[in-house]
C-alpha cells in the first residue's frame, strides 16, 4: 500500500477489509522542468481521447488560459482535466514547470496517485526535473519517465535516460521506483512509443502505460467523508471553488460537512456542500455525489482554504498537509502621484489598488498582501521577481496604474539574532568563452561556485549557491554577457547567514530635470552620455529617468531643448540629426534595471522609470544624509 495515501487502517483502527481500490479511475500529475513539453503533451491526451469534435478548431497549448501564459509559454497556475481511455476516467493535472509556481506542485501531487515527468530529449534532467521529481520521490509516487521531444534533430534519448536514472539514484528512490517505465514521445506530432527507436502512430503506449502502471486510488467507501482542499480556484459568480480528492467516504450536495486543518487543530466549522462537479475534459460537470478517488471542485463554502479537510460531522479528521512555502521577496505597491497620473488608467486610487490586491489573494495562496503605515502603499510578498511581475502585468492590462519600487529580499533572524537570507541554487548553463565572465559577475553577487562541468552542445554547467538578492535584476545583464545563449535556472535553497552588501547596478541614471516633449536636438546631446529609453515626442517630467549613463553617477538633462536659431547658418547646420534608436525596456528588465531611490510607474499604455523624490534639490539633500 502507498505510503502518500491515507488508509483507514490509519484513522479507524484496524478496519483494513473496508478498503477498497476504484479500478475506474487514474489520477495523475504531469511534472517536469519548464518548456519541457507538459501543456503540449495534455493536448494530445485530450485530443486522442475524444475530448474534441473532429472539426473543432483547437489553440495550442489549450491548458494555458490565460493571455501571460499563452504569450510567454509557460504554465503558471496548475489545471485539471479528465479523459476517458477504455472506461477509465484519467483525471490530469498540468503542473507548472517554473520554480516560481513550485508552490503549485508540491500541493497538487497530494491528489494523485502517481506522476508522468517529462524529459527534454536534448536538454535532459534540468534543475526543476530534480525538484519536482524530488517532491514525488518524497511522497512514494510511482513514475512514468517520458522522454519528450524525440523528432528534434540533437535528441539523444539514450542519454538522457541515463541522466535521468543517475538523478533517481542522487534522490534516494527505491528499487520500485527506479524500476519505472519509460515511454518515447513527440508531443508535438502526437506520437509515443515503448521502444527508443520505434517510431509510434499516436498516444496509446502513454495510455496503456498510464492504466498498467499508475495505482488505482483506494480508500474506505463506508467511512466518513474526508476530501483533503489542494487547490483553490476563484470564480466572479461562485466565489471561491475548492479542489480535492476524495480520500474516504463519499461527499454529496446539501450535505453537511466540518471544515477542519492539521494546521490549525481550533479551526471546525460546518457547513454546506452546496454544488459539487467533476472534470471532463476542459469543462467542470454537475454531480450529486463522488465516491473515493475522483477529484472534485466544491462552491458555495465562502471560507474554504488550501489545506482544509472537509470531514463527516461525526468523524472530524483533518489529513495532515505540508505548509505552504513562505515567500522570499517583496515589493510596495503604491498609488501613482507623478506628474502624470491618472491620465491613462482606468483604476488609480488606492482603494482599488487594495481591493484588487487582496482578490489576487482568493487564488493565489504563496501571496501576502500587507498594509502599511501609508494609506497609498501596500507591501506585497511573492516566491520571485516573475511571481510578482506576473501579477503586475495582470493588473496592468486591467487598467490599472500604480507604482512600483524595487524588489527586496525578506530577511529572517535566528535565535542568537544573526541575519538570515534567502539562498537560491543557480544552474548556468553557458558557452564556454563566456563562463569566466559569469563566474566574475556571480561571485561580484556574492556568489559561490560549488560544481563545474560540461553540459552537452560544447556548453559549460556551473553552479552557485547565491542569495536571492543577488539575482535581482542578473538577468538581463545575463543575457547580454552571453549573447542570448546562456540558460540561468534557479531553485530556493532555504535560508543561510547573511552575506554581506551587494552593489546591484555599476551605472547611473539620465534625469530629465524639466517637464514637456522629449524633442529630437535634446536626444541627440543626451545620447552621448548613455543609453537612451525614450525616443521624440514622448511626454516626460522633472525627475523622470529617460536613459542609462555609462558612468557610475546620475545625470540630469535637458531633453526638451530646442535648437536656438539664429541669422547666420553654416552650410551643415540643417543636416538631419542621427539618433540612435532607443532600448525600450520590457517588464522585468525595467523592474530589474530599477535602484532603490526609483520606482517604475506602469500604466496600461506605458512603463516609466523615475526617481522615489522628484524634485531635484530634495533629492540632492536625501542622498547627503545618506
């Protein structure tokens, strides 16, 4: 019997013959390293399985809803559907492969009885193939390696099987669960196959695999009903929808239930199933009843949370659960005050920012919104900067306009009153010429490197044990120090003494010291001290950053000045003036290029760096207490 699985044997003392496995059902979790292939692969499950009608148009990578993550290709929040293959219902669960959702991973594997992890055929076992294999490792999950992505040209499958058993062996699996099988697929054509070199017609190795290998769910039917809340989902009409597995008993609408939490042993309340569905395929389906195993959303429960178990009235049992991560970073949400709010959003006070930053809070449970001192500030905590970015795009496309400082690491302290830090692991994988250049900046960050070797395609592998801290705003530098081709994967490493001050960012500012219309002749002089962001026409203010100096110190300018006409012209006087097109910053490299006397104003039409005090000789006096 599965460890990870709660018995009755456990809770009721004995009564093992109750115990029952539902032959019906599969539950599964899809887990892997990010762009691996997961959403890709759910696709096809769906598709074979007859979720679709045959001319039904269908967007890729359908699990991912939403626009971010159907833009930047990643999953962020983990979905669920459910197919039928041979009158067995396979409930699927896509997991995000980012470690900034991994909060998302570790909760859903508590509802499923075995994993599929999938492996990039070229890329191999990836620092998030190891953390997410490790939490299934943990929980006695059994696991079906899928060797993705085998039609690329470089794939080298038989290697990457042997990466993968090697990391099987470094997380201590058993002998059954490095007895596991392993399926070739190419998600993308919808193919899968037992054998390395065969070359598969469609999806059915990966579903007889699934049925043979992945454990029915078992519990006692006859017992009280005990449905363990992995997930929370938020709906405008319904409010908050809570997501489980039957783990005992059965559950029913209008049926009376106490929510309890391991957690939290003072917290019972009763109350009402008041609508009950299951999966099947894309859409949530209205049941009366669910017996043991199936994965079920319950609404109308106002107070429901992540962690709760919903027990009978007469057998109030909560199912022990891990704690959620805590959050390592922090920013403040503040409402905007330069010269130029208020004039592109449609949400600007602060009682809007607040509401909607507590809504955010309904889904996502690795969040915490605080209020402080200031009425118009709001510290926000998030897993990482793309944790926190994510939501700032989100809101910005709804209107929104605030501001936003820099992200700063929580702190902790021990019990002798030492500083701790949240420490990351950080994966680089580099072309060689560069690595010396990566090693230099890391270790500037306070970096330390613990392993160096070769990764496949003539790339270097380094890793560093790194505060959180000094990876903000790395990135883009990164990327700019490898010339695009450097993978930087990063994994939180827990908390460890506090390493000592990090210089985040060599060059200055350029300020526009007044406000008007950037003008081509004031760009033109301005460009000769730095890197532009702004190009003619674009409206700015006093103490707004319009570019980077290449020299350590912050620069004001004028970039609305005009050129002076006078009677007498030289011959090359009226020769257009050249101007080097701008950089115009995205999101997160705005957010990273950011120092911590500036904010980023974002609107739903722009992205603007300023200076924290605007006026010019406040500013002057601030840094001199400083």
């Amino acid at each position: 019997m599965k460890e990870n699985f709660h018995t009755a044997e456990d809770y009721y003392g004995g009564f093992i013959d109750m115990i029952q496995k539902r032959e019906d059902v599969r539950n599964v979790a899809i887990i892997a390293h990010v762009d691996h292939g997961k959403t890709t692969l759910v696709d096809e499950l769906l598709k074979q399985s007859g979720v679709f009608r045959e001319n039904q148009e269908i967007a890729e990578r359908v699990m991912d809803s939403n626009d971010i993550e159907r833009e930047r290709g990643i999953t962020i929040l983990s979905k669920n559907t459910a197919v039928m293959y041979k009158n067995t219902k396979i409930n699927i669960i896509d997991t995000p492969g980012h470690a900034d959702f991994g909060g998302e991973v570790e909760r859903v594997l508590k509802m499923v009885n075995g994993v599929i992890l999938v492996v990039d055929a070229f890329e191999g076992a990836m620092p998030q193939t190891k953390f997410v294999l490790r939490k299934a490792l943990e929980l006695r999950l059994p696991v079906i390696v899928c060797i993705n992505k085998i039609d690329r040209p470089e794939a080298r499958p038989s290697e990457v099987v042997e990466e993968v058993l090697e990391l099987f062996l470094e997380l201590d699996a058993d002998d059954s669960q490095l007895d596991c099988p392993f399926v070739y697929a190419s998600a993308k054509t919808g193919i899968a196959s037992l054998d390395e070199d065969g070359a598969g017609v469609d999806m059915t190795p990966l579903f007889e695999t699934i049925l043979d290998y992945i454990p029915a769910p078992e519990g006692d039917p006859e017992a009280g009903t005990q449905v363990l809340i992995s997930t929370i989902d938020y709906n405008e009409y319904v409010g908050r929808i809570g997501v489980g597995k039957v783990d005992n008993g059965t559950i029913a609408v209008n049926q009376e239930v106490i929510i309890c939490n391991h957690h939290e042993p003072d917290k019972q309340k009763k109350v009402k199933v008041s609508k009950l569905y299951e999966f099947d395929g894309l859409n949530k389906v209205d049941v009366r009843e669910a017996g043991i195993g199936s994965i079920v959303a319950i609404s109308g429960i106002s107070d429901i949370h992540i962690g709760d178990t919903l027990c009978a009235v007469d057998n109030v049992v909560p199912i022990p659960f891990q704690k959620i991560s805590e959050p390592t970073i922090a920013m403040q949400f503040i409402v905007n005050d330069s010269p130029l709010a208020g004039q592109e959003g449609k949400y600007v006070t602060s009682r809007h920012i607040r509401d909607r930053l507590f809504k955010e809070l309904n889904t996502d449970v690795s969040l915490r919104v605080e209020e402080t001192d200031s009425a118009d500030s709001f510290k926000v905590s998030g897993r990482g900067e793309l944790h926190l970015s994510v939501l700032i795009e989100n809101m910005r496309r709804e209107g929104f306009e605030f501001a936003v400082s820099k992200a700063e690491v929580l702190y902790k302290t021990d019990e002798n009153g030492k500083r701790l830090e949240p420490m990351e692991l950080a994966y680089v994988d580099v072309p060689e010429e560069f690595s010396g250049t990566v090693i230099e900046k890391l270790s500037q960050r306070k970096g330390e490197l613990q392993n160096m070797g070769k990764a496949s395609g003539g790339y270097a592998r380094l890793e560093f044990s790194i505060p959180s801290r000094g990876l903000i705003g790395y990135r883009g530098e990164f990327m700019t120090d490898t010339k695009g081709n450097g993978i930087l994967n990063t994994i939180f490493d827990g908390y460890g003494p506090y390493k000592g001050d990090i210089q985040y960012r060599k060059q200055g500012s350029l300020i526009a010291f007044e406000a008007g219309e950037a003008i081509t002749y004031g760009l033109y002089n301005a460009q000769e001290r730095g890197t532009l962001f702004i190009s003619p026409g674009e409206k700015v203010y006093s103490g707004m950053v319009v570019g980077q100096n290449g020299k350590g110190e912050d620069i004001e300018l004028n970039v609305c000045k005009k050129k002076q006409l006078t009677n007498t012209r030289s011959s090359s006087a009226d020769e257009a003036l050249r101007l080097t097109p701008p950089k115009i910053l995205s999101l997160e490299q705005a957010l990273d290029f950011i120092d911590t006397d500036e904010l980023l104003e974002v609107t739903p039409e722009n992205l603007r760096i300023r200076k924290k005090i605007l006026d010019p000789t406040l500013r002057k006096r601030a840094g001199m207490k400083k």
